[in-house]
C-alpha cells in the first residue's frame, strides 16, 4: 500500500507533521477566503429611478396595441404593467406620471432588425423596446435570450432572432461575414431546422433572392419547401426573403408563414392579392430601407429632428451610408403593392431593415411608421403594425400590448400619434421592464479634438521620397483585420508610386484592405481641411472598384467613401470633398484607399495625392 | 455494526479519539487529493474554464453571465462530489486502502466524513473562482444575500451528489469508475440545463431535465437569484433529500459487500 493515506501511524498524533499543519491551514484558509470573498463580492448599484412599489401613468390618451382610451390610468408594478382602466383607484403613496396631453404607446416592436454591437440599446432609446431580429449570429441570440426571460430592468430592447438564415453556399446571407451554414438540398432541411433550433432561433427565416441585376446563386423550390415543412413540423414559424412577386406567389403556395420585404418588381392583380390574403401570411415591406436607396432625405430630416439628440454617432454614420448605385427599386410599385395588401386585409408589421445602410436602429421604424400611413394604413393601424400585429403574427408573449400582464414596456409621447403619426417622434419617456430609459447615447471613443491646420503645401505624397509622407505621420496599411476579417495587403513603392497589392477575404461584416494616410502628426489626430475642395490623385488598377475614404468629425465611426474605378493605364482622379457624405474635411482625421467586396486578389497603383 | 462496536470499545479510555481520526482522516484526504493532480486540477479549473468561455466571452454584462454563474457553480460542485466520492471510493476500495483502514482504530464514518469534507473544500475552491470571475470579468452584481445564499446552496449541494458518488463508488470497480461516473456526471449537466439555458433545449429534453438530479440543485441556487424555472423549491429540496437518502442506502450495502 503506498497511498499517502494508508502509511502513517494513526495511533500517534502528539507530533502533527509539516504536511498535516499545512493541510489543517489550507483547509481552513480556503472556507475562510470564500467567506470573506463572498462579503466583499460586489453588489448591484440601486437605481434612484428604482420604484419597487411601482408607478402609475394618469390620464393620458392610451393607445394599447389594438384601440385608444380617450383617457386611462395605467399601474405598473416592477417590470409588469399592473392594471389599466378608465380610471383607477391608486395607493396615495405611489408615484404618478401625469399624463395630460400625452398618449401611451405599448413599447414598439422593429419586425425587421439585424443586431450586433449596441443595437438592442439604439433602439430602446427610440421607444423601440423589442427587436425581431431576421439575421444575426447565434452568439448575439444567446447572449439576449437570458435577459429577455429574466424580464429585468434594462436600457435594452429585448431581441427575438430567426439566428442564421437559410440560403445556398455564395447565396444572399453569406456576405456579411457571420459563419452561415448553408442548405445543399432538400434532405438537409431538418437537420438544418433543427440545428437553428439548437442555437436558440425563435423562428426560420429563408432566402429566396435571384440576385438585383447580376445573377446570385439562391435555394432550389424543393429545399425552401423542405425547410418551410421542416421548420412547421419543428413548430417554428418560417418567414421569407424575396424580392419578386413570382417568388412571393410560390412561396406563399408552400406554406410560408410570413414575408421579410415587400417585393419590388410588380404589383400583383386582385387575383394575386387575394392569395395573399386566403393564405394568412403577413408581411413586413420594410419601406424604409428601400426608400434609402431612392431617396435617403426623409430619414437624414428625421435625424436632424428632436429625435437626432438620441443618435450615437455610429448610427449617424450608417445614416451617411448609401446603397451602391445598383441597388433600385420601383419605389411607386412598392407603396402600391402595400396599398394593395393592407386594403385587402393582410397583416402589414412595421420593420426597418436596420442597419443597412441609410437607417439607424430605432429611428427608422419611426420613418417606417410615416411610410406605412403613405401607402394607406391609418396612423393607428400604423402603431398596431409597430405593437400588438408583430407580437401575435411572431407568437411574441407579453410585449406590444398595454394589459394587465404584459411586461412594462411603455413609450410615451406628446401630442396625439393615433391622429397626426408624425407625434411618434416627440418621445417624452421610454420604460423598459418598468425602468426609465436614458435618451442620451452611449459615450463612443474618446478622440483627440486638438485640431492642427493645415500645412501650406497641398501634396500629400507623391513616392519620390519613398514611401513616406510630405506632411503628417504618414502611410499605414489597412484592413479588416482590426474587426476580425481575414484580408491582406501589402504596401510597397514602385517606380515612384504607391503599389497596393493584396486580397480580400470574406470573414469581416465589411471587407476591406488597402493603404491608409494620417495628414495629423499622430494616427487620426484631426487637421483642418476645411479651406481645401477636392482630393485630387493619379490611379490605375486592375479594373476592380476601389473606395476612398474620408476619417473625420469629432467620434470614432464609419467612414465616409466615394467609389473609383482606374483603368490599366494611368490617370488622374479628383473627389471634390463634398462629394464624400457625412464627411467633415475641418476634422480629417485619416484617408484610406482601399479595396472592398467582392473577395479576390486585387493591385491599385496611387500617386500624386493631392489635398486642394 | 461490528465495527462500530469495537471502535466504540476503544473509545472508552480516550473521548477525543474519534475526533482526532476524523481530523487525522481530513488532513490526509486532502493531501492525498491535491498530490492527484489529474483529479484535483479537471475539478477546480472547468466549471471557471467553461464559465469564462460561455459566460464571459459571450454573455459578459448580460443574462446569461448572471444565470451561468449558479449553474456552473452547480456544476462544480456536482464534480467535486460525484467525482471525489464516485472515482475516489472505487479506487480506494480497489486498492484494498478501505480494507486496510478498517484495521485501524478510525471509524468508517470518519473515512466518510473526511471525503465529505475534502470534497466541500474543493468545492469552495471551485466557488471562490467562479465567484471572482464572474464579479470581476463577466459583470455580474448580486445582493449580499444572494451571493451568501448561493455559496451556501451550492455547498451544501455536495452533499446528495458525493452520496451519488458514493453509491456508485461502491458497486464499480476502479478502473470502469471514471468512465460510469462521467456517464452520469456529463449528460446529466448538460441536460439539466447547466451548460446552456434550459430553455434553449427543444422542449422533449427541457421535460427531461425533471428527471435530473443537478436539475434539482440547478434550481434551487437559481432560485436565489431569481432566475429559475418556477417550479416550488420544496419539490428540488425533497429530490436532492430523497437522493441522499436513497443513495446512502445504496452505498451502505455496497460497503458491508
């Protein structure tokens, strides 16, 4: 016998040995530890917003997700909305909100999001209370899942996601950069359904999409009927991507539950229209993402409204973001398609498609809700299409309705949305699980403001002094792999040129890789360009569309760009730099050129860069 | 029992006796235990790997940090029971280590309460850093009560678990022990929901989880931060109890064997 154990003396414990005190000392020590751990753990920080009694909102107008109160109480207690009647009888303590002039919206609900970094928390400072997300990594599912069951009190919208979406290898989905595991054929469907159930999908969401313009690989009919099948028999809902009303016509034929866009190539006939409606699907239009791509205006005002002070400035700059020219839509098909739709009774769900480009989380539903009422819903078939219809179509328990029951998600604004839409915008507060929401946007990365000006000389580089700059700290190279993607560049000087040369690969949400220049004597200190009008540089590629791209303004954010594409030989390009949106030369900050999608090897050659 | 008997006898003359073996016993049991490091290191260092990994990198500031932290503490010390007990008696009795320590004057009861007791202390080494973890890296805030109240749940959930292990110990041989009891120990985690949410089970295996005994302990530490299913705790208290009992029993004819 060798265990330690088994080989002493237990009948001699006058001298401990040293191993026994150490484990007396250890054993003890660590209850001890644990014990003193454990009253130094810290402890939540108590809001003084908190009222664990509750609160009651008085005699606003409430419009409850399916009709308005002319004038009603409402009593929450904790994260849930206690009772609402025309009147009640409150406990003297408890604290009110008064709600004269005001009307009390159920939290919204954005039916048409895609979430990652802070945009559960951009929407919930505009009202938006919970997301229905139609594509996002499981993690980002995962993550919110506990959070929306806890039902605590939280600054962020609740998130329910279809997760990974169902499209083919190459297909619409897989070039954002999340991992998508895509659908061979039919006999993969549910496997597939079931794999999405497992990582916590709330519903299937499937890509029919043919391409805009240029052909796109998309899923077979047999494997979207498989997964449609598949995800009933999973008891899950399946919703769809389609962009042409044949797609729309056949998968409504299938069996699909719901459509994520209004289609945008024709508008259906009665006939038409009346499948629709005898085959109980409802749709999201999502007008104001396609809006965006005609004409981006109406929702850069909206920014420049009350409702801007609530933008981060990542959002701003997705606002600045535009569709690239090949993105179009028939803007007037859209709307009459929707008419169409709501008239013949289908259920219409507000949804924004954000954060493509020109929307912001939270604000674009805003502007959707203005949109809806353009193509024929009233502004409260607008608000029921932002509130109770979402809740019920997507089996959502507990949110969108003001009842005894539902969580306390509330908005309340000035004025009278149910009549005059546009009075969603005027938010006066936003309760989440019964606690107050704070409008003000997160802090982003402090930058340097110390803004130097501009040098005399206007040429920034032109490689005969190497591959150094004439002013500022210089050349850098740039790629996504600062936000995990997998691209390459490389940057060497050639015959008295810049020469970029290196390969974009897909595994960022934005792809890029290019060469980058600081006009600042540190990277991204500010310089004031604000006298100068064009950036002016000779370029020749290999026929692929580059980007320039302008770092500038007061926080970190997405940059602003302009497309160029040079030929074999060289040439000269100039960019007056109000062409570059949302850019603002008096804070430059940085300037890349850069290549973006598709992935594939690239080489740019630049030279004579000029800031004039 | 014979031996109780004549431990008793020998007792007569010196009253501390049986608590100095017990002492005797506790110190060596854990000397013993950390000199193994294959046992001791698995044990402290997964539940905090796995919560880094689950509840960090992916739920840090959310939910799912704050739920993880009761479940992977449950999970630890469901390890430190069912493992120190289950694989620890096996090999022991294997060995003819048992038989040898019935020679000596320690009552059987003191080999037992000395794995008990070094398996609470791995288990408040597992707690400690899961604890810290959790508060330093993954955001979570709990009321001073429930971090108590969590720490004394989730000791005292080593108890049923190192009866489990016990129960097992007994019947198995040494070398099919660590085999049967991770049998046991890891799809029984998993589909209990102390992993990954319950929730995020399809619904056949959230009923499952019922039938789980780290289900039951699972439950009740989330219950003190709010977070559990809903069922009534006395129904998780009246399992966990009916389990040491029931594998009290079972292990103490295992042991007469």
């Amino acid at each position: 016998m060798t265990t330690p154990t088994a080989n002493e003396p237990l009948a001699t414990p006058t001298k401990p040995p040293a191993s026994k005190r150490l484990a007396t000392v250890l054993g003890l020590g660590v209850f001890l530890l644990l014990t003193i751990t454990v009253m130094l753990l810290p402890t939540p920080a108590h809001q003084v917003d908190a009222t664990p009694d509750g609160f009651a909102i008085v005699g606003a107008r409430v419009f409850d997700g399916e009709r308005t109160w002319e004038r009603a109480d409402v009593l929450v207690t904790q994260n849930r909305i206690e009772a609402i009647a025309e009147s009640l009888e409150l406990p003297t303590h408890i604290e009110t909100v008064d709600g004269a002039g005001k009307t009390l919206l159920p939290g919204l609900v954005d039916a048409h999001v895609h979430t990652w970094g802070t945009a559960r928390a951009d929407a919930a400072r505009f009202g938006v209370t919970t997301l229905l997300d139609q594509f996002t990594a499981p993690e980002a599912v995962q993550a919110a899942r506990a959070d929306r069951e806890a039902g605590g009190a939280t600054d962020r919208a609740d998130l329910f996601s279809a997760g990974v979406l169902a499209t083919v290898d190459g297909g619409h989905g897989t070039q954002f950069g999340v991992p998508v595991d895509t659908l061979e054929g039919p006999d993969d469907a549910v496997d597939w359904v079931a794999a999405r159930k497992a990582e916590g999908s709330d519903w299937i969401k499937i890509v029919v999409e043919p391409g805009w313009g240029r052909q796109l690989a998309t899923l077979d009919p047999a494997t979207v009927r498989a997964v449609i099948d598949a995800a009933h028999q999973q008891e899950l809902l399946a919703v769809v991507h389609v962009s042409r009303l044949e797609d729309a016509l056949a998968v409504v034929e299938m069996g699909a539950d719901g459509l994520v866009h209004v289609w945008r190539d024709r508008v259906p006939d009665a006939a038409q229209v009346k499948m629709f409606r005898d085959a109980g699907i409802f749709v999201i239009p999502t007008l104001v993402v396609m809006e965006g791509m005609v004409d981006p205006a109406p929702s850069v005002a909206l920014a420049a409204g009350s409702l801007g002070k609530r933008l981060s400035g990542t959002q701003r700059d997705g606002l600045a973001r535009r569709f690239p020219e090949s993105a179009r839509v028939d803007w007037q098909v859209v709307v009459e398609s929707v008419r169409l739709l709501a008239a013949a009774g289908v259920p219409i769900l507000a949804g924004s498609d954000a954060p493509n480009p020109s929307t912001a989380m939270g604000l674009s539903l805003h502007r959707e809700l203005a949109l809806l009422t353009t193509a024929g819903l009233t502004p409260q078939a607008a608000l029921a299409a932002a509130t109770s219809v979402p809740a019920t179509q997507f089996k959502v328990p507990h949110r969108g309705r003001i009842v005894a029951g539902a969580m306390a998600d509330l908005v309340l604004v000035d004025g009278d949305p149910t009549t005059d839409i546009s009075a969603s915008h005027r938010l006066a507060k936003i309760w989440k699980a019964g606690h107050l929401v704070d409008s003000a946007p997160g802090k982003t990365e402090p930058l340097d403001t110390n803004v130097a000006a501009a040098p005399e000389e206007t040429l920034l580089a032109d490689f005969d002094i190497g591959l150094r700059s004439h002013f500022g700290y210089g050349w850098v190279p740039t790629t996504d792999q600062r936000m995990g993607g997998k691209s390459t560049v490389d940057l060497t000087e050639r015959e008295g040129a810049l020469h970029i040369a290196g390969e974009i690969r897909t595994g960022a949400m934005f792809p890029w890789a290019g060469a980058m220049v600081f006009p600042g004597d540190n990277p991204m200190s500010p310089v004031d360009f604000s006298s100068r009008k064009e950036l002016s540089f000779r370029a020749r590629g290999d026929g692929r569309q580059f980007s320039a791209m302008i770092f500038s303004g007061k926080a970190q954010g997405i940059p602003a760009s302009q497309s160029f594409t040079p030929g074999d030989d060289w040439s000269t390009i100039v960019l007056p730099l109000e062409s570059f949106g949302g850019a603002n030369p008096g804070m430059l900050r940085g300037i890349a050129f850069s290549a973006v999608d598709p992935p594939g090897v690239f080489w740019l050659e630049i030279d004579d860069i000029e800031i004039k | 029992m014979i031996t109780a008997t004549l431990s008793e006898l020998a007792d007569s003359d010196r009253p501390n006796r049986k608590i100095d073996a017990f002492k005797t016993e506790v110190a060596y049991e854990l000397v013993a235990s950390w000199r193994q490091l294959d046992f001791a290191l698995p044990t402290v260092l997964f539940p905090a790997v796995f919560y880094l990994f689950f509840g960090v990198f992916f739920g840090k500031g959310s939910g799912l940090a704050t739920y993880l932290v009761a479940t992977y503490g449950a999970f630890g010390v469901i390890g430190t029971g069912l493992l120190g007990f289950g694989i620890g008696i096996a090999v022991a009795r294997e060995s003819g280590e048992l038989r040898l320590k019935r020679v000596t004057p320690a009552p059987p009861s003191a080999l037992i309460g000395a794995r008990l007791v070094t398996a609470l202390w791995f288990s408040a080494v597992v707690l400690l850093e899961l604890f810290v973890i959790a508060a330093a890296l993954g955001d979570v805030r709990f009321e001073r009560g429930q971090w108590l109240g969590l720490a004394g749940v989730l000791l005292a959930g080593t108890l049923p678990f190192g009866a489990l292990g016990l129960a097992i110990g007994t019947h198995v041989s040494g070398k099919g022990a660590p085999a049967i009891v991770n049998l046991v120990y890891l799809p029984s985690a998993f589909l209990s929901g102390l992993w990954i949410p319950i929730t995020m089970l399809p619904d056949f295996l959230q009923n499952l989880a019922l039938f789980m005994p780290p289900f039951h302990l699972a439950q009740l530490a989330l219950g003190v931060i709010g977070m559990d299913a809903g069922y009534p705790w006395q129904l998780h208290v009246g399992v966990l109890a009916g389990i040491t009992v029931i594998a009290s029993l079972i292990a103490m004819r295992g042991i007469r064997r």
